[in-house]
C-alpha cells in the first residue's frame, strides 16, 4: 500500500490592502505563513483602501489619500492624481503625534514615505507601507505576495478558494466582515481549513487624548510603546499576566 503523502502545512491569508491600518491587519500577517494583497478585486470608496484614522484632541479624525478611484477600478489602478497630499499627512502626523514617546524613532522611515518619494498608485504605497512596517518595525517575517500572481477566477467566493489552493494552503485565516461572502461548507469541501480571526481581547496602551480608542492606524501604537508594539497585538496572548515594564 502506498502511503498518502500529506501536504506540508501552510497558513495562508488573503486581504485587500489598506492605507496605514490597524494593528489587527498586523495580527493577521503574524498568524499567517504568506500573506497575499487581493488587490485585483473592485475598489471601494469610502472604505479602509485609502484612508484611516488617527487621534486628535478633538477626537477621532480621518487621514485621506485622495484618489481617482472609482467602482470602475480595480485596487491597483486606482492612482493618486498629485503628491500634495503627501506633506499634509506627514504634517498631521507631526502635528498630533509629534510629543509621543516614540515618535523620533518612526521620523527617519516616514519622512522618506512622504518628503522623499512621490507615489503614484495607491497599492504601490499600502504594499510598501505594510510590508516594511511588518518587517522593520514589527519583526514578522511572513512572506507576502500579490494576488495577480495566481491568475484567479473572477467570483468573490470562488476567487478566494482559487487563490488558496493555488497558493497551497491548508489553512486560510480570514477576517470576521468576509462572513458575508464565504459560504464556510463550500471552503470545507476544498480541504483547506477555514479559521475566523478574534480580534477580542487586545490589551489599552498609554494613548493621547482619552477615551482610549482600538480602531485607529497602527501609526498610534508604535508611535506610544515603539519596541513594545508587538506584545500589544499578539504577544499579551501568549502571556497575559504579564505586562511591559512590569
């Protein structure tokens, strides 16, 4: 009798890319073997592609690249149709962030992000943007990809399934909101195990401007604790009686 040779295991997770996001899009990466931008998918407006938030002593305040893009795009065609945005971000930052313990720490990186290059496409500066944070920053070193690699299928459920098997995944993590549109018995019948990320849990760090708030740039995290960062998305898990600094 042959013996059934088995898959090698790979976690495998699949999300459009966002502008600077929060630090659950980080958990997600970390969870993961290799993370593939879907960025051959629709764009949609007034969503997390291009824009997100930061604080600010009047609250939470939306930082928004402007772009071209419209229904009609694909997120990697969508463009920025000129550059000045990019020293009004890094003035906002400045401004609301400039007094935070860490934020020296961060200038070097982001004044090259926004004084020392001009961008064009949006997915070019998310991809940039997450995948040097992951590694700089975050010390993750899942492998990223891109999701017009793998010359998928066009059908939202069909397409993630296509990519995944493709990219030879035994488990794939997804985000709660995909709920919408994975049907999990069709994912079952792949062989590919489906898993729904918790974001439940995540420990408050010391962050300017009360009431502490999760949802915002993971440029708010490491610009508070810095090297901390990563105890703040998944290290308290693996320890949670024990605290930085403590």
């Amino acid at each position: 009798m042959t013996q059934q040779l088995l898959r090698p295991s790979r976690k495998v997770a699949i999300i459009q890319s966002n502008y600077i996001p929060w630090k659950g899009y980080f958990d997600i990466i970390h969870d993961v073997d290799l993370f593939i931008f879907l960025d051959d998918v629709q764009y949609t407006q007034r969503d997390w592609r291009n824009r997100n938030k930061i604080k600010t002593p009047n609250g939470l305040e939306w930082l928004t690249a402007p772009t071209n893009g419209t229904r009609q795009h694909r997120i990697h065609e969508v463009e920025f149709p000129d550059t000045k945005w990019q020293l009004k971000h890094w003035q906002t930052l400045r401004h609301n962030y400039g007094k935070a313990r860490y934020f020296e720490r961060y200038r070097t990186f982001l004044e090259d992000v926004y004084l020392g290059r001009e961008w064009r496409y949006l997915s070019e500066l998310n991809q940039y943007l997450i995948e040097q944070i992951s590694r700089q920053f975050l010390g993750i070193s899942t492998v990223f990809a891109d999701s017009r690699q793998y010359q998928a299928v066009e059908a939202k459920q069909e397409l993630i399934i296509d990519i995944a098997t493709k990219a030879g995944a035994t488990l794939y993590i997804s985000g709660p909101s995909a709920r919408d549109y994975i049907d999990e018995v069709r994912f079952a019948q792949t062989g590919i195990e489906l898993i729904w990320k918790d974001y439940s849990g995540y420990p408050v760090y010391p962050q300017f401007y009360p009431p502490f708030e999760h949802s915002v740039t993971i440029l708010d995290l490491l610009f508070h604790v810095g090297p901390e960062a990563a105890y703040y998305i998944w290290g308290w898990r693996s320890n949670i009686s024990s605290i930085p600094g403590k």
